[in-house]
C-alpha cells in the first residue's frame, strides 16, 4: 500500500501514482525488492542531478529498509534501474 503526501516517511514524503508537481519535471526514485516489486515511491526532484546526489546519501538505508534496486523516472518514464548492493 502506498501512503498519501501528508504521510512522512524517513526518506521523504511517498506519492501516490496520480500526485504531481507544478512546476517540476518530476524524477522520482522507486525502490523495489529482490523480485522486482515496487516497494515505494520517493519525493519527486526538480533534475536528474538533485535525484543521484539525495540516492548517493540515501542508499544505505534504502537497502536497510529492504530495498533492493531502484528506477529513476522522469515523469513516470524509466531513466534507468540499478542495485543497491555493493558489489
């Protein structure tokens, strides 16, 4: 289940598919499990930039929190997925 805007959640507020943003092109990280299966959505950012640089904070405890990959998406559209593993 996904939780509304007003929900916080320690990485940032969650979105639901149909919120938006005025004003933003909307990159949007969704963290997935091991199989694939989208866990939730994060904030969205204003650039493609600000998205990697709050990732490259954040990742660790994504992965705490059970996330195994991610997909950056550009108003909905995948950019690219990666894993959180260090390996």
């Amino acid at each position: 289940m996904i939780d509304s805007v007003s929900s916080r959640h320690p990485s940032g507020p969650v979105l639901n598919r149909n919120d938006s943003v005025e004003g933003m092109a909307p990159f949007t990280w969704t963290l997935q499990d091991g199989s694939g299966t989208d866990l939730r959505v994060t904030e969205p950012f204003a650039s493609k930039q600000d998205a990697e640089a709050w990732m490259g904070s954040e990742w660790s405890s994504l992965l705490e929190e059970g996330a195994q990959f991610v997909a950056l998406k550009e108003d909905g559209d995948l950019v690219y997925r990666m894993g959180l593993n260090e390996q």
